[in-house]
C-alpha cells in the first residue's frame, strides 16, 4: 500500500501530535504503528513492541481479540450509528444495565459520551443544574485536589490541578477551591508521611467547611491521580475525604476514567474503600481500548432533580452528536462479558504481586526517588539527587531519554515528566509482564547511570 517512508513523512508532514512538543517531534524518526496482537505492537517496518501502557490506558484483553473484533463486526452490520437524543439503540441499552450491574451501590443512571474529559465535564454541569435547580443558587464552585487530571476541555481543566498542563489556560477558567495532593514523597504540607496523621485530609476537611455553602461537589481520582505521575493516595485518605463531603452534604464525583476497568486491581477503585460516589465517570477501559466511548453513572437523586414538566426546562442540555453510538456499546458489552469469562480481575492478583516484587530492584537505583504502585498504575520517579529530592532540569528531558531507550529495546511506555510510567494491560501474561520490568529496569540505570 504505502511505504514505510511515504507514512512517516506524511506523519511529520500532516499530522499536529497530541501532548507533544512538535520541534522535537520534527527531529525524531517517527514511530508508525501498524498493527496490535495481543500485548504487543508491530510498526510499519515490521518491529515488534511490549505496550507497555496499554496505548495510554485504555487496553484489557489485548490487541485483536476475536471477540472483541467479532462484536464489532456483528453490530456494525445492524447499525452503525442512529442517536441517543430521543431514540434508543440496542446496545447502549444492553451495556447500560449491565454497568449499573457492577459499579457501586447507589448508581442507578448511565449518562453517555464519547471521552473522559467529557464524562467529568458532564459530572460537574449535572452537579451545577441538580443545585441550582434545588433552588441552592449560591453553590456555584467545585472542590477539587491539587495535582488532579480531569481531561482537557475547559469545564475539565477548570477542576484540574497541574500547573504545567492547565495555567496558561487560568483566564478561562472558572474558581474553585484546591484541597492539597497526598502527594506523599513531595508532600505540600511538607510532613514526614511516618505519622503526620493524613494532614492533608485535615487541610480537606477545613476547606469543606469554610465553603460547603457555596460547593456543589468534591471531585478526586480515587486512589491514584495519574496524569500528574501516578501519585498514590495513602490507605484511607479516599474514605475520609468521601466521609466528609458526604457528611457536608456535597456531591462526591469520582472520576474512575484511568482507574476503573481493573487497572488498580478491583473492577474500580471506589470498591478498595468502600465509597459510593454521586458520579462515577468512565472512559478508556470501558470498550477494553477499542473504540472511544464514556459514560457518566449518577444516582435516582440527581436523576430525579431533573424531572419535571417539559417547560419548566430542568431539562438536562447536553448531548454529542455521537452519544451512545452502538458499535462502541457493543464492543463495551463484550468487554465486559470477557472480564468474567477469563476472571481477569481474580487472575491479575498474583501479576500484582509480581509486579511489586520486581519493582523493589528500582529502589536501589541512585536517581530512583520514589516507586509508586496501586495494582498495575506504576509511577517510578527519577530524580538529580536522591537525598535532597532535587529534580533533574526539564531541558534534560530524562523521562523522555528513557522511554526513548525502552523504544530501541523493543517497549512502547511514555514518561510523565520525569515520572516513568507503566500501566501493562490486565491480561498479559506474566512472562511480558516481567520483560517489561526488566527492559525498563535497564533503560533507568543506563539512562540515569553516572557516565
Ligand atoms: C485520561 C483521563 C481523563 C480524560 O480522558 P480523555 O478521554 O483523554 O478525554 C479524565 N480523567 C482522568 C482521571 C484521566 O486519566
């Protein structure tokens, strides 16, 4: 068809990447992926790849399952698209029950859309109606946590806290209220982890109660925010801050698009705490990486703050062109039938362990400071001085050099500034699991090593 050569320049050529600094991109050889099997890619000159992040998050089962592109098939001969708005098509009815099925106690609607970021930005204008159409006029702000990744429209940038992605952006956006990041290694508070007593829960809870009146909802990555470097959360910190919103009376929105569909060991990481959240958003794992899809799971509560009589106009407003589009729902049925059929979530358990046994080596690197891990989101963070904590110079690009070296060496992982990342996909196999440990592991001392 086209020669390696002919893409890579059309690429370099055409294409603006996403995330991507395009100067540095221009100098580089492109990387053109052709094809997927199971855990791995394979680029248009035929080399093979461990994908090492699950193509930023998203994969399960792997690459070309039968089942999955059977599913596809099958429901792209019936229909590829009619809409939501007003009309029903049988998957998205298909998939919304059985959503409601296995997400937390509590939830009871699927509000669909075709991304994370929109499935937190309708979280937050439903929240914003339901209070304003209470007659609670004053709730107007969202409570939300320094370092948090919502996605990047601007309803979503608004709740986000990373400086580097979302400041410039500041005079768009609209206020909130920032609860400091339990960002443990680097903490804001500047306390010892070793019994400093979750002060920054304290610091959440102090926030809640000067403002409660004009909040409308507390929006938090449970166990892990992961687009600022998979910060893990300390055991108990997500319990605390729902308690307290739910005692304050706030609206918990817990945006599951990175953590949910096994990526921290349970189906989502809600379930580990035992918290039930007024909106639970999801996205990338939801078609098991297949096609884009996402949905917005609320209570009778907020639904029922709705209802009323057509010109009373509590209508919710928002709707994509896309919603509910019923190859994407079709493909997320099966996603989900393959979960139980393979006990994937079960079988991950051991692969954890695995995971965290081999991750210990990192430790003992000379430019490791820290190795985070919740089941299969690891962060492991390099750092100038290890005593100090000093971060190496953004112009060394030293999360880039690595991951640079992993592509030579046959693993696709992309780094988080200088947070390396690996999210390997819940079905591989142990073996690729710790070929992927080890590739990096050589990467990290190479790159980091003393000349
Ligand atoms: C990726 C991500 C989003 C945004 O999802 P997109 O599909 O990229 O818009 C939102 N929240 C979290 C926690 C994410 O990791």
């Amino acid at each position: 068809m086209y020669s390696s050569d002919e893409l890579k320049d059309w690429d370099k050529r055409y294409i603006w990447h996403p995330f991507t600094q395009m100067m540095d991109y221009m100098d580089d050889d492109p990387l053109v992926i052709e094809r997927g099997e199971g855990c791995h890619l394979i680029d248009v000159d035929g080399r093979r790849y461990i994908d090492g992040v699950s193509s930023l998050w998203v994969l399960v089962h792997g690459h070309g399952r039968k089942e999955l592109t059977d599913a596809i098939e099958r429901q792209s001969k019936e229909l590829c698209h009619s809409t939501l708005l007003g009309l029903s098509n049988i998957p998205a009815v298909v998939l919304a029950k059985r959503l409601i099925e296995i997400v937390p106690a509590g939830l009871s609607k699927v509000f669909y859309s075709d991304n994370g970021s929109t499935s937190t930005e309708i979280a937050v204008k439903m929240s914003y109606q339901y209070w304003q159409q209470k007659g609670e006029k004053k709730r107007r702000r969202f409570i939300s946590f320094t370092n948090g990744y919502h996605g990047d429209t601007l309803g979503a940038v608004s709740i986000g806290g990373i400086d580097l992605f979302h400041k410039v952006y500041r005079p768009l956006l609209f206020k909130g209220y920032k609860a400091p990041s339990p960002y443990c290694y680097r903490c804001p508070l500047k306390l010892e982890s070793a019994g400093c007593g979750m002060a920054c829960v304290d610091e959440f809870e102090r926030i809640v109660k000067r403002y409660k009146d004009e909040v409308c909802a507390v929006v938090i990555e449970p166990l892990m925010q992961g687009a600022a470097g998979m910060i893990a959360q300390p055991e108990g910190f997500l319990g605390a801050v729902w308690k307290i919103a739910k005692d304050s009376g706030l609206h918990f929105i817990a945006d599951e698009v990175a953590t949910g569909f096994g990526r921290t060991g349970t189906m989502f990481a809600c379930q580990q705490e035992g918290i039930k959240p007024d909106f639970l958003c999801l996205a990338k794992g939801i078609t098991g990486g297949y096609l884009p899809l996402a949905a917005t799971i609320t209570t009778d509560e907020i639904f029922g703050g709705f209802l009323g009589r057509f010109d009373e106009f509590k209508t919710f407003f928002h709707g994509h062109t896309y919603t509910g589009n019923p190859v994407a729902c079709a493909v997320a049925v099966e996603n989900l039938a393959l979960f139980e059929k393979e006990r994937t979530i079960e079988r991950m358990a051991d692969k954890i362990t695995l995971l965290h046994d081999e991750l210990q080596r990192f430790k003992m690197l000379p430019r490791v400071g820290d190795v985070r891990q919740k089941g299969f989101m690891v962060g492991i963070e390099l750092v100038k001085s290890k005593k100090t904590k000093r971060p190496y110079p953004p112009g060394e690009k030293i999360g880039q050099k690595v991951t640079g070296e992993a592509r030579k060496r046959g693993v696709i992982i992309r780094p988080l500034g200088d947070v390396v990342v690996l999210m390997p996909p819940p079905a591989i196999d142990a073996g690729t699991l710790k070929e992927l440990v080890d590739v990096v592991y050589d990467c990290v001392k190479k790159i980091t090593g003393e000349p």
